[in-house]
C-alpha cells in the first residue's frame, strides 16, 4: 500500500513510500536535492522501519531544526508498533 507525506520546512514536498509487513519500499521525494534524496531512498530501501527511523531521526540541514532524511524518519514513526515508538522517541 502506498503512503504519501507531506514534509514540514525542508525543501522536499512530497515523499511517497510503501510498507510491506514492517519494511519499507519505493520512496520516492518530490523536489529538493535529487542526487542526495536517491541516495536516502536507497540506502533505506528494504529495511526495517524501527531501523530507518533510529538512522535518520533528528538529522538537521545546515541551521534548520529538521531535514528531509528526518522528515521521512517522522513519515514512518506512525507505522511502528506503539511498543516501538515509545523507544524511540
């Protein structure tokens, strides 16, 4: 099933992605730094989603509080298990 999320004060505006049992597939961000954004969807393409949100979360963009890696991180936090989320935080 595809999911979609609008990101918050990043220059991505879009990030589309897929879940499948608790790994995630197909992430695709709409604008912002192509090259660098390819290279986040591969790196998390196939993984858990506990481990791609421990990686990314909190990830910040020169002065700006968020980045697009955290935003997908933020993305994918509601699809944990509550158990998890918890941890996480």
């Amino acid at each position: 099933m595809k999911h979609t999320y609008s990101p918050k004060k990043v220059c991505s505006t879009h990030i589309e992605f897929e879940i499948d049992g608790d790994v995630v597939h197909d992430i695709h961000f709409e604008k912002g730094c192509d090259g660098n954004l390819q290279g986040l969807a591969r790196l998390a393409e196939g993984r858990n989603i506990a481990e791609v949100v421990e990686l990314l979360a909190g990830i910040k963009c020169g002065r700006r509080a968020t980045s697009c890696p955290d935003q997908l991180a933020k993305a994918l936090k509601k699809y944990l298990p509550r158990k998890t989320q918890k941890k996480i935080q």
